[in-house]
C-alpha cells in the first residue's frame, strides 16, 4: 500500500495510528514525482487530504477507471476535471447527494453520471450491491473517494462543508466494509475535513475507523 496525507488528512492518519498498530510513511513532493513514474498497480494508494492535493496522482488515471464519489453534491468543476484526465463521465457514480440543483441534475443527466440521491437511499444493501457491481467492470481500475460532507453532521460536524440528512457513521463505515472487498479497488480517498470545526474529535475518529477498513 501506499499512504498519503495533508493539512487535516494527515490528523486523520495520525488517529489511525493511535487506533490500530500501524506504522506508515507520508510520502513528500519529491517522492511523488518518483511514485508517479514507478507506481505499480498492483498496489493501493491510501489518501487522505484535500481535493485539490488529490489531482497529484493524475498520472495514474490514464489506466481505466470507475470512480465511486460519495458526496453531498455534485461538484462539477471537479468532475469535469477527473474527466479532462481520462476519466469518461459514465464511469463515475454519485452517493449521498442532498445539495443538488437544477443545473446540478442537468449536468448529471446529459453526462450520463449515475448518482443516488439521499431521499432515495432507503436501502443501503441494495443500493451498495449495485454501486459494487458497477466498479467491478472487467478490465477496469476503482477509485473510491468519499467526501465527509456526505456523512450528517451529527456524526461528522468537522468538515467543510455542512449539510444535514446524511448518512450516519455507522452507514458509511458499512460501506467501507463492503467497498474493502472490490478487488479492483485501487484508490481510496478521503476528503472534505475542516477538523478546526470538530466536536471532541468525533469527524478525526470516524476518519480513522473509515481508514481501519481498507488497512486489514
């Protein structure tokens, strides 16, 4: 495996050390530059962090991908960009959405982008069944970002954006647990913190726990 962290994600990697016996490396500027030339793809890439620090791993997305984004809303300038890398929009899904307007829907349906709306989630199982069967493509790589803004507050009050009615912690930790399991799962990233908003560090534990899942 290989670990990355910034900002508030590497706060998030150091709850994880403290909750599993686990020792990893935060890898700098200039070793990026190597990974992004040697990285083999037999390996998965841990990152925590911002958005923006997530795009340093663009060189890996000229390989096939499916791209699983739970989210509370659909940012287009980050999906146009995953799709100006090579990422085709009808390989990205949607989780988790509750932010959505109308421009936001006409984007997602033009583009042909899946996405699940929270009011429609009554179902995690089934929803998270077909979700998995749509990133196990053959011949494909998944990459799995979850923004914690998809996560309600209640749970997760340190990011950066707040929005009520989402998933609990125990839903979106049951996700982890599934999605630990698709074999091809080759990217799993966490975004979305603001820990300076945190409630007695509940969005950096449950951060951790999140993380827990895809280090066994």
């Amino acid at each position: 495996m290989f670990f990355s962290s910034l900002g508030d994600g590497e706060k998030v990697f150091e709850e994880l050390r403290r909750v599993k016996d686990f020792n990893y490396k935060i890898v700098c500027e200039e070793e990026m530059e190597i990974f992004n030339k040697i990285f083999n793809l037999n390996n998965k890439i841990i990152f925590s962090g911002e958005f923006e620090d997530f795009f340093k791993f663009a060189p890996i997305f000229r390989e096939k991908f499916i791209f699983v984004i739970f989210s509370s809303k659909a940012d287009k300038p980050f999906l146009e960009r995953l799709n100006l890398l090579g990422v085709n929009y009808s390989s990205m899904v949607l989780v988790g959405l509750r932010e959505i307007r109308l421009l936001d829907r006409q984007f997602l349906d033009f583009n042909k982008i899946k996405y699940y709306e929270m009011r429609n989630v009554e179902d995690l199982e089934s929803v998270c069944d077909v979700v998995m069967e749509f990133a196990n493509i053959p011949n494909y790589k998944c990459g799995l970002i979850i923004d914690f803004s998809v996560i309600d507050p209640a749970f997760a009050p340190g990011v950066s954006e707040i929005f009520p009615a989402g998933f609990s912690s125990r839903e979106i930790i049951y996700f982890s647990k599934r999605f630990s399991l698709v074999r091809n799962l080759l990217m799993v990233s966490l975004c979305g913190f603001k820990l300076s908003k945190d409630v007695e560090n509940m969005t950096k534990k449950l951060g951790a726990l999140v993380l827990k899942e895809f280090c066994k």
